[in-house]
C-alpha cells in the first residue's frame, strides 16, 4: 500500500509519532512518503520553546 502523510510540522531531531509511525508503515512494508514544512506557523510564545 502507498501511504502518504500530510504534516502541519516535522521535528526531525525529535522522536515523535511522526518519525515513528511511518517507520513502522515501511517496516510492514509499506511505500510512505511524509509532506511537511520546516516553518512552524502560527509563531507564538508556546512555538518558540520547540526551536
């Protein structure tokens, strides 16, 4: 199955279920692919701690 996943915000140096769940997918042998953006939006006082 081809699974494609849209994300508002991809961590990358962080461990969350966005980097764990499509790593499962593949390993069940799935093709997945992740759209996201390096921008976090809207910028506000609670954004600025995950930078």
């Amino acid at each position: 199955m081809r699974i494609v996943r849209i994300e508002a915000y991809y961590p990358a140096k962080l461990g969350y279920h966005l980097s764990y769940i499509p790593r499962y997918q593949q390993r069940k042998g799935h093709t997945v692919a992740v759209i996201s953006s390096d921008r976090l939006w809207p910028a506000g006082k609670g954004y600025k701690t995950m930078l």
